[in-house]
C-alpha cells in the first residue's frame, strides 16, 4: 500500500505512548539500579507540529506523568517478566535526578509523511554544556512511521577520549574530525568541493553524517580555491551553520516554499569548529597540501 494513502496524523496521545515505548526499549540495567532514558527529542511532520502545537505544553507535561506511572508500574515486584527479559528480578528503575526533559520538534526532513513519529533518547547529557560536544553513555532512536512501529535502532558510544589521529592521508587538503553515535570519525577533504549533510534518496553527499534530523539532508557545502589554497563555507541549511561559534550566513532563500541559492558564502579559517544546528560539531584544519 502507498505510504500516502496509508498515512494519518499523529495524535497526541499517540506520541506520548512512544514516548513511553521508547524509554522501555532503552532501560540500561546495572547491578543495583537500572537507568532510563533522561533525554527525549521528538520529532513530527509540519502539518503535525502546526496542528499540535498549541498544547505541545500539555503534551509534555502528561508525557511525562506518563513515564512516572510506567516506571512505577514496572518496578513493581516483576520487571524482568514485564519486559519479558528474564525470570529473576530486576534492579528497579531509577528516574533521572533532573527529571524527564522532553522536547518536541518539526521535523524538517523530506521524506517524512504525516503520522511519522520519530524519538532519539539519551541515558545521559553530554559530558560537556555544548550540545553535541560530549560522549553520550547511549543514544535509542524509535520510530513510528504513519501508524506502524518500527523496530528500535539503539547506538552505543563509550565515553572517553579519541585515539591518536593516524598521519594525514596523501592528497588531503584538508580533515574533518568528529564523533557520532558509534565513536571517533576522521574524514579526508581531497576535492576541491564537498558537500556534507545527513544525504538520502535524491540528495548527495560526500560526508554523511549519522545525526539528529536537525541536520539538513545537504548542510553545507566547503569549496577550495585551487590557486590560493583557502577554502570557503556555503550554509545550505534550515537551523544554521556556526563557524567557531558564530553564525554563518544562510545561502537558500527557503520563502515562498521554493529554494534559491543565493550563492553566498564565508571564508574558512585554517582551523574552525564548525556547528551543525547546534547537534553534532566538526573540527576543521588544513594540511599541508591545502
């Protein structure tokens, strides 16, 4: 059957059950005590978010009452048979010291229909204030697209510090370091254009990034002058593009619902931090080639 003609709209007491679904599918037990998710970032389709939006407070404040009675419902005596992952009991279930923290988005990806519900979760903040910047303990990612639940997609990454970087690749003008939710990523820049960005059916990219919907399909584009050797940034997205904390200038006029490349952008320092709508952050240098 057609997505489109089986698709409806996400209700409200529909996400708050995925919400709930998603905490029980990222319980991490431990030996005296077992964590829940602390985070929620969910994401809707436009018309959803537009139709919803006037009570998202309302949704939020029962989710979480939500999350309280289904903690309190599985602690009770039998949490390993609730789950249906042991016989023996489990260590009960500890709600975060800050309480639940959800928040509730339009997801601004293409190929999203109405009805599609998608949730990413975290057992813990980032280990540092800046968004992205820290190793997270575990990141779960649940969706529900247009009324059928898919199976969940969990993403561990241990904290610590990144092994030593190998030597720069011949040919390289330039390296991209980042971490993701599977660790320690170092990518090569040896065009003298790339494009970087989530990508997906119709959209290409060189570095595809494995990061929250926030992030656009084409991000932004680095462009290298062959005969100067210094290289340029084209902010192609919705949410932004930051060069060492401060915002680069949007490329796309996105009014009207069509887009038009305005063809602007920045020079690149020779070694930048370059922030993706604040999720995930990129550290840029240049190599002796460039």
């Amino acid at each position: 059957m057609d997505r489109s003609t089986a698709s409806h709209p996400a209700t409200a007491r529909e996400i708050i059950l995925e919400i709930v679904r998603n905490m029980r599918e990222g319980l991490e037990p431990l030996h005296y005590s077992t964590l829940a998710p602390a985070i929620y970032d969910v994401y809707l389709h436009p018309e959803d978010m537009e139709r919803l939006r006037g009570i998202v407070p309302r949704i939020v404040d029962e989710a979480r009452r939500a999350l309280d009675s289904e903690t309190e419902a599985l602690n009770k005596a039998s949490l390993g048979e609730r789950l249906k992952i042991a016989r023996r009991s489990e260590p009960k279930i500890t709600p975060p010291e800050g309480g639940w923290q959800i928040r509730i988005h339009e997801n601004t990806d293409d190929e999203v229909s109405p009805g599609d519900i998608v949730i990413y979760s975290e057992l813990a903040m980032p280990a540092k204030a800046e968004l992205g910047a820290g190793s997270m303990t575990k990141r779960i990612a649940t969706r529900r697209m247009s009324g059928a639940q898919m199976p969940a997609d969990v993403s561990t990454a241990l904290p610590g510090s990144a092994p030593p970087a190998p030597a720069d690749p011949a040919g390289a003008f330039a390296i991209l370091e980042y971490d993701d939710p599977s660790g320690h990523k170092s990518f090569a820049v040896t065009k003298d254009e790339i494009v970087v960005g989530r990508g997906g059916r119709d959209y290409w990219t060189d570095l595809k990034l494995d990061t929250l919907p926030d992030v656009s399909r084409e991000h932004f584009r680095l462009r290298r002058d062959a005969a100067s050797g210094q290289f340029f940034l084209k902010d192609l997205s919705r949410l932004g593009t930051t060069i060492n904390g401060e915002k680069a200038p949007c490329s796309v006029d996105h009014e009207g619902g069509d887009k038009r490349d305005l063809n602007v952008e920045v020079p690149l320092p020779d070694r930048a931090r370059i922030g993706l709508a604040g999720v995930i952050f990129l550290d840029f240098r240049t190599t002796a080639n460039g």
